[in-house]
C-alpha cells in the first residue's frame, strides 16, 4: 500500500474516532452536566484504554490484524478517539518488559511536561 493509501486509512479511522469521542463526551456532558470532574475525558480515555488493549491483545495472540487494518484501527481510530490509549499501550508494553523506572518516567514526564506545556503555550497567548 502506498503512502496516500494508508494516508487515507489513518485519516478515516481519525475522523471515526474523534466523532465517536465527541458523541460519547456529548452524551455523558447531558448526563452529568452538574459534575466537576471531567468525566466525559475521563470516560473517553479508560475506555479507550480499553479498546486498545483489546485490539492489541488480538494482535499479538491472534496476529489478527493486517498492518493496514492496525495502521487504521490503532494510529487511525484509536489516535482520533484518544492519544491516552496510545500512551497507556506503550506504557503498559514498558512494564510488561520489565521497564519500571523508563514506564515510571514516561507517566510523570508525560504528565508534568504535558501540563507544563499547556502553561507556556497558555501563557504565550494570555500575555499578548
């Protein structure tokens, strides 16, 4: 498959997964629209993990997917439905190998550097 094709499965999966996103966020923002916490990111993300864990599972045990359909389902479906999952993939493929302080270290520097980030980006546009 050349690069435009798998362009377009990327970009499908994308646009399915971040309408499923938006829709399932819509749905629980109805439902709980007194809440605090951000349940419908919250939800998105533990589902997602979810998902991708399935998936992922299938492609290791089964070798169910071709790498079309994995470049479609995992960088494409689940990239738009949640970035997390792809985080919580590999963090959870880290641990399994036996990589605590690198899996330890991707969850505190996603998490402080992430939120870091946001502040400068944040900041930089604030103050102009």
């Amino acid at each position: 498959m050349d690069t435009l094709q798998q362009c377009i499965l990327v970009g499908l999966g994308g646009a399915i997964g971040s309408i499923a996103r938006w829709q399932l966020s819509s749905v629980i923002l109805r439902n709980f629209f007194d809440w605090k916490f951000p349940l419908g990111t919250f939800t998105v993300n533990v589902l997602g993990c979810l998902v991708i864990g399935i998936f992922a599972g299938l492609a290791v045990k089964e070798d169910y997917f071709s790498s079309d359909t994995r470049l479609l389902l995992f960088t494409g479906l689940m990239g738009g439905f949640t970035t997390f999952s792809a985080f919580g993939l590999e963090t959870f493929y880290l641990l399994k190998s036996g990589e605590y302080l690198i899996a330890g270290g991707n969850i505190a520097l996603s998490v402080v550097c992430g939120m870091v980030a946001l502040f400068i980006g944040f900041h930089a546009i604030w103050q102009n």
